[in-house]
C-alpha cells in the first residue's frame, strides 16, 4: 500500500467515525448523511469506501432517499 493510500484509508476511517456519532447522538440520519455526502460531491463509490458498503447498495439507497425527499 502506498503512502497515499494509507493516508486516504486513515481519512475514510475518520469520517466514518464523525459519521456514526452523528447517527448515535441522533444528530443526522444516514438517510440525511448520504443526501449530504452526494451534495459535497463524493461518488457512491467513496460512500461505500468510507461506509464499509458496496457503491451498487448506496447508490440505490440515496435513489430512494433523494425520491422520498423531494415527495415531501
């Protein structure tokens, strides 16, 4: 592993960590942390990275979070 691929490791781990306190202190949703993420720019491939998941399930899951949003 390279230098920058350790350093890319250790930052994916560090949002992953803010991101589950959020979660746990119910500040956000994940619902509202992907909308987010996906508004700053981050591919669902980097979503998945950092959140331990396939890009193909984010991906699907920020479709129907983006749909529920704009229905309300």
């Amino acid at each position: 592993m390279s230098d920058d691929e350790s350093v890319i490791k250790r930052l994916d781990v560090l949002i992953r960590l803010m991101l589950e306190q959020q979660v746990s202190e119910g500040k956000m949703t994940r619902k509202d942390q992907l909308i987010f993420m996906d508004s700053v720019g981050l591919t669902t491939g980097d979503m998945g990275k950092i959140l331990g998941q396939s890009s193909k399930d984010i991906s699907s899951y920020l479709k129907r979070a983006k749909t529920s949003k704009k229905s309300k």
